[in-house]
C-alpha cells in the first residue's frame, strides 16, 4: 500500500464556539466576512437537516483512493470534522455507508468531501452529516498515497488543520481560528437585525427603510 503521511490531529473548537454557531447559520456568518469563506456550491448535504460544526481535519487523495480517510477516521476523536480533498476525481466515491457508520460510532462531526460519495439512499436520512459534490455506485480504491493534517485546497478555499468549519442547507464555511470570535459576534448582531426585520413585516412595515 502506497505510504499514508499522518500529522498530529488539531485541538477540537471551544465548546461555546459550537454551541453559538449552531444557533445561526452559514448565511448569517458568511455576511460579515471581508474574505472569501465559502466552499464551492456544488458542495452541499445529503441530508438537508443536518448542521455541521468543527474542527477540520484535513485529507488529500488522489485517484479515486481512500485508505488514508480511514487512518483518518481513527486518527480523529469528537469534535473533528474531516475535510477531504479528493483532487477532482469523479470516477469514484470516496466515503460510503461503512465508512460514515465508523465515524458516527466515534462521535466525529461529520464528513466534508470534495468529490464524490455512495450509498446515498442511508446517507440522506442518516443523522451523520456528510457534504459532497455528488454521487457514483463506484467504489474507492485502498492503495494510498495520502496526507493527514496538512494544508489543502478543498472546494476553492484553502484549508488548514483546526480550521473553523460549518456546514447546513446553504454549503459549507470555512474559517482561520483568529477570526471565529469576531465572526460569531457578527453573525449574531445580523441575526438580531433579521428576526426584528421579520418583525417588522409581519407588523405591515414591508418595505425596509435603507431603500429609497
């Protein structure tokens, strides 16, 4: 098997961070930010419901492979979300149901994926959030190479190990750790500010005042 290269896991995000996030939305914090957070579109949820929120752990493969994922899964403890770059391979999936069932068992938070998954008729009602691109009956090679816990570039944005990472029925974000505190604050101003706007129209007053 081609050589599988593991870095040290990150820490897990402060558990108010969690919770905070978990009460608003990628919409909410994508707003106040001044660079660019979001994934690419076409990664969105197989189950729509589900809410994503923690601490990247980062994987690359190439080819269709999927054996360093797996060290990865074991590699990882609560709290870790793995985001993996699959190197634009859309002949293979790269996660399925097994895979996703080993995760949950763990209490990881959830699966990323910049490439393609199977197994979708479970995994769109599971309650195990997983992202991807799409999906293929295809089935991963286990050959190697990969990498563990290095930067990675994943749906357009650079990744690094410990990264801020949300995901919902909107995409996913991503975050560098110095600008989470910042951004939740932000986002739960923007929050305050919509639910009086709602307010307001559902009071009759439906045009906002900003627009002339």
């Amino acid at each position: 098997m081609g050589n599988i290269e593991k870095n040290q896991a990150p820490e897990v995000l402060p558990d108010d961070w969690v919770k905070r996030a978990k009460k608003l939305s990628t919409t909410l914090i994508s707003d106040g930010m001044d660079i660019p957070v979001e994934m690419n579109h076409l990664i969105k949820p197989f189950n729509i419901d589900r809410v994503l929120v923690g601490s990247a752990v980062t994987i690359e493969v190439e080819d269709g492979d999927n054996l360093a994922v797996h060290h990865a899964i074991y590699h990882s403890r609560p709290g870790h979300v793995l985001v993996v770059s699959a190197n634009g391979n859309e002949k293979r999936a790269v996660i399925g149901e097994l895979m996703v069932a080993a995760a949950d068992a763990l209490q990881l938070n959830g699966f990323i994926i910049d490439g393609l998954i199977r197994d979708v008729q479970t995994l769109s009602t599971s309650s195990f959030p997983v992202f991807g691109r799409g999906a293929i009956p295809a089935g991963p090679t286990k050959n190697g190479p990969g990498v563990i816990n290095q930067p990675i570039n994943c749906g357009g944005l650079k990744v690094e190990p410990g990264d801020f990472v949300m995901g919902d029925a909107d995409g996913v974000i991503v975050l560098p750790r110095a600008n989470v505190e910042n951004a939740l604050q932000l986002a739960e101003e923007k929050a305050k500010y919509e639910k009086a706007r709602l307010e307001s129209i559902a009071n009759g007053n439906i045009k906002p005042k900003w627009l002339e």
